[in-house]
C-alpha cells in the first residue's frame, strides 16, 4: 500500500528525528558517565562554550549578515537560550536528585505539553488519533518504567528532582514551539549558533556562582572527551538536526519522538552493557511505536 503523499514528503524529518534520539540516547549515556567528575552548570556551560568555539568561525558570514535581524530578535534569542540550556542543565541537576524510573516517567509528558503549548500558542489543534496516540506512547513509557510490575508502581515515591524534569519538559516544549516563530528565515547553523550564545549568557552567572560555591572540576581526559562529544554530537549535530525537522514537520509531530530515548537507551545498555532484554520492554516497545506512528499519520479530521 502506498504512504499518503504528506507521509512520503516528511518520511526524511522523520528519519532525521529517529537519528536526533539515537544521538540524544548517546549523549545522556556520556552524561551519566560523569555526573559524579563535574558539576552539573560548569559541565553545561563548557558544552556550549566548545559548540560556540567550533560553530563560530565557520558562520561568521551568515552572523554578520543577519546582524541587525538578530539584534532585534534579542529578547526572543535570551528566551530560546533560556529554554534549551536551562532546560539540559535542570536535566543535569534532576538525575542526581531522583530516580531512573521518576525520570522517565516525567519526561514522557514532553509530547503532550508540546501538543498542549502548540494548541495555545499556535492554535494547532491535535486529533483524537493523535491524542490516542500519545497516550499509546506514554502507555509504552509506563509499561517499561514500572516493567509491568504493581510492586514497582505502589514503591513510588516522588522528590524534588521530579519537579526539575517537569521543569526541563516545560523549557524544551517551550524551545520548540517558539524557535520557528521568532527566527524564522535563519539557517539552522546560524540558529543553533545564536541560541548557544544567548544560552551561555544565561549560564553564565550561574556558572560563577558555582565556581565560587564548588570550584572547578578536574579535567580528566575523560571529563574533556565528554565536555568534546556533548558540544559536538548531541548539541551541533542533533539538536540542529531536530531544530530543522521541527521547522518542517511541526512541534507537534516531532515531540512524539522523543519517546524513543527510552527505547534507544536500553538497546545500547543490552548492547553495550549486557543488560537482558525483558517482555515489557517489548510491550513498551510495540506501544511506543505505534503512538509514534498514530501523530505522524496524516489525519482525515
């Protein structure tokens, strides 16, 4: 049967979002490597420090022929640095303060507060196969964190870390609905470029205040390569890849991927970890897909 021809035009967003989550999986992987070397702020800011570094002297033409548009996008571009950089360091603060299973459950709703943002914002209403759709997903992200078990769901227990996952949801759903809308025209280079600038601005007292707190933290070999491969892969490589397929497939559509982080983690970690692979990662799984594949269908309402 063929693909409707809104699927067929959009299949290489979609492809683009699967690769984003593969990338993004690779990258809390190498986070979660060294939570315990850094600090969370001076390990995000440094990140974004080295992509500026590496973005900069490739992209000073298109920066100095937009000039003047971005410095009357100023306010917005402290907003967008705000959402994203705010956003991975909350991230980084939640994974020390709450656990695996409260993390993946809070970040689950990230699809649906982006469908309700863009509904407010945007007036881009969901269909009722689109909602049905992400609650597939969320359903699938339940059955793996909980593995099926009723057990593991009366020992919840909630903590301040949770808050700080709800929080990054809110930033990045607030990234992804406003990115477009207040820098539309600019090339996604330039536009991941820009956003680092105003996200280490925002750091950047934070990471002060820390320095005076805490003190910097060594930098090992392996805290460098990890400072390196976050600057690189998931922040120019993927977050730009996913600001572009954002731009053509809508927040909405591309949300619902992000679902895919939990599948993506646990087959490096059955991969590269020799973790087992359990029947509720396959539920999880064949849920996940499907809600996956029930928002990105066109819809006939």
């Amino acid at each position: 049967m063929d693909l409707p021809d809104k699927t067929s035009n959009n299949m290489t967003s979609y492809l683009m979002l699967t690769g984003v989550m593969m990338l993004w999986s690779l990258g809390i992987i190498v986070a979660k490597g060294v939570y315990e070397s850094v600090n969370p702020i001076g390990f995000s800011f440094l990140r974004w420090v080295v992509a500026a570094f590496l973005l900069t002297p490739v992209l000073i033409p298109q920066l100095r022929s937009q000039w003047h548009f971005m410095q009357s996008r100023l306010w917005y571009l402290l907003l967008l640095g705000l959402f994203m950089a705010g956003g991975s360091t909350m991230l980084m603060f939640a994974v020390q303060h709450t656990t695996a299973t409260n993390a993946a459950l809070f970040s689950a709703s990230q699809p649906i507060v982006t469908v309700f943002m863009a509904w407010v914002f945007l007036r881009d209403k969901p269909s009722r196969i689109q909602i049905l759709g992400m609650l597939a997903a969320l359903g699938g992200i339940f059955a793996m964190a909980t593995r099926l078990d009723l057990e593991v769901l009366q020992s919840l227990t909630f903590n301040p870390g949770d808050l700080l996952v709800l929080l990054a949801v809110l930033f990045y759903s607030l990234y992804s609905i406003n990115l477009h809308r207040w820098l539309s025209g600019v090339r996604p280079f330039l536009m991941m470029l820009v956003t680092i600038y105003a996200g280490i601005l925002i750091l950047f007292p934070f990471y002060a205040w820390e320095l005076l707190a805490l003190g910097q933290f060594e930098m090992t070999p392996e805290v460098l390569w990890a400072i390196f491969f976050m600057a690189i892969i998931p922040t120019i490589v993927a977050t730009t890849m996913w600001n572009i397929s954002v731009g053509r497939v809508g927040a909405k559509q591309a949300s619902i991927f992000l679902n895919l982080l939990p599948l993506f983690g646990i087959g490096l970690a059955v991969s590269f970890l020799g973790e087992t692979l359990h029947h509720y990662h396959l539920v999880g799984a064949l849920l996940i897909c499907t809600g996956i594949t029930a928002v990105v269908w066109p819809s006939s309402e």
